[in-house]
C-alpha cells in the first residue's frame, strides 16, 4: 500500500494540473522504470480481470500494455474529466476491440473511472463490456467497437473534424494484424492518404496472431509495410515490447505528423508478453487462465501500484 501511495502520488505530482486544464504534457526524459512498474500492474490487472469472470481475451491486451502506457502517459494529450468532444485535445479509438482489458485498466490507472470497478468486467450490468460500448457511457470510450475493420474510417473522421474546427491535436487509432484482412481498412486508407488526413497516426499490433492461428497461415499480409507505403502513407515501425522503443516511435510519428501524410506504425508485439506460457501462441487469443494459470502467471507479474 505504501508503494501504491508513493507511486500514485508520484504521478499525480507529475500530472494533475495537465490534466484538469486539458493541456500538452510531456516529461522531457520518460521515466521509463516507473512507466515499466506500471505496465507491470496494468498486465496484473488484465490476468485477473479475465480469470474472474473466465471470459475476455488476454494474449492481445499483455502484448499492447506498453503500447498504452506510453500513450496514455507520456504522448496522448488528453483529460480523465471526460467529454465526448474532446476539443483541445488529442483523441484515441480502439479498433480491435477484443483489447478491451488492456485498455480499460489503463483508463482506470489514468484517473477515468475508480480502479475496483475492473473488478466488475464483463459481468452483468458492468460498465466494462466484453468490448468497448457507448451506451454504459464509460469515461474515455467515444465509440463501440469489436466489429473489426472499423477503426481506422471512425479515426479517420474525427481527424477530419479536427482539421474543419482549426484544432491542431492529433487522432490516434489502434489495430490489429488479422484486422488488415479486412477490406474496409484499404478503402479508408486510400482514402485517408488522398485526401491528407496528416493529423492521423494509425498502428497496427503486429503479433503475427489472430484467433484461428498465425496470421500468415490464415490469410497472409506478405509485405505489410511495402502495402501501406503503396497506398501512400509514411509508414514507421517499432518493437512494442520495450518501453523505451515505444516511446521513441510514437514520439518520431509525432513529428511526421502534419507534413501532408497519414503517419502508421508497425508495431511488432508477442502475444501474451509478460507471462511465459501465453507467450507467441493464439490458444491465448481468447481464452481465459485458470486458477493455477493465474497463480503462474502473478508471481510474473509482481504487484507494483497496487491491486484493485
């Protein structure tokens, strides 16, 4: 408890003022030790939310942690005193919404809604769906999401809507890999790059995973980057499971940002990192721990901030 005090103070100290005011933060040296002592709990949270109610998708969410922590805070400008529109500040959408824990943890360990309530995950009546939903009004989602393809039009959108209202913030958007075998994503990236949608910064978890096995078993996305490139994006890649490279590669799309390009990156993940046995393998795709794959898994995952 003294280390969640010490930590939640330490972030609060850093953050508050930036946050209520909706203003651009950015510590000029990431503290990457205590963002990595944060991932850490955010990969507990996310265990324990699916053991509890035995249901959810744990291989996606671990592999992404870094990816949220490093958005949330560090690079996204953005207020838990939550509105939908968002003026002044930058905006995220989840795309493949089956990453739900991973980012319901990390809106609660922002300071969006209490930490307890993950404990209420895909129960009944619960705020926390399955996957994100609008009508639960949950502080930090903007739009449902689960049915993949979607994303990266809905982005798309709103940065266009940015653009209309003189607002200079940018437009993130999260994918997956077995997402770009959806056609949608193609006719929004056409899109997107014809008509210089340049506040936009698209990534793809490229974990090489989907639910029914390896994604170049499935349907194979070949020369991922060569495609994006093709359709006229700059197009940048990174290792999502080091949290200094996250940082640094979310901070170089930054500064392509505004140039007459969409800005995607390659964000090259393993499925299940953090926990040994869920390591590089689908079966975790969608599939809960039992108890004695939990008790495995946390003494992995040392508790950090506190648990809910």
């Amino acid at each position: 408890m003294q280390r969640f005090r010490k930590f939640k103070n330490y972030f609060i100290h850093k953050y508050k003022n930036q946050y209520l005011r909706a203003k651009p933060f950015y510590m000029s040296q990431p503290d990457i030790p205590q963002l990595n002592k944060l991932a850490t709990q955010i990969r507990r949270d996310i265990v324990r939310m699916v053991h509890a109610c035995q249901s959810g998708h744990p291989g996606g969410s671990l592999g992404c942690t870094d990816f949220f922590v490093a958005l949330y805070f560090h690079h996204l400008q953005h207020n838990p005193k939550f509105n939908m529109d968002a003026k002044g500040e930058d905006l995220f959408f989840l795309s493949n919404g089956h990453i739900s824990p991973v980012w319901y943890a990390t809106l609660a360990r922002a300071g969006y809604f209490e930490v307890n309530e993950l404990a209420t995950f895909r129960f009944l009546n619960t705020r926390l769906q399955g996957h994100p939903a609008t009508h639960e009004h949950l502080p930090g989602v903007r739009v449902a999401s689960g049915s993949l393809g979607q994303g990266l039009s809905v982005a798309i959108g709103a940065a266009q809507v940015k653009k209309l209202n003189q607002d200079n913030h940018l437009v993130y958007v999260l994918m997956g890999d077995g997402e770009q075998q959806e056609g949608q994503i193609w006719e929004a990236a056409m899109y997107a790059a014809h008509n210089k949608v340049d506040n936009l910064i698209a990534t793809i978890d490229y974990n090489g995973q989907q639910i029914d096995g390896p994604v170049e078993k499935i349907v194979s996305l070949q020369n991922l980057k060569a495609k994006w490139e093709s359709f006229g994006w700059t197009v940048l890649e990174f290792n999502g499971n080091a949290m200094d490279e996250v940082i640094n590669g979310i901070s170089l799309a930054k500064s392509l940002a505004h140039k007459g390009k969409p800005v995607l990156n390659l964000m090259k993940t393993e499925m299940g990192f953090g926990v040994d046995y869920m390591m590089g393998s689908h079966k975790w795709h969608g599939v809960a721990p039992n108890d004695e794959e939990l008790a495995k898994a946390l003494a992995q995952l040392p508790e950090t901030v506190g648990d809910y």
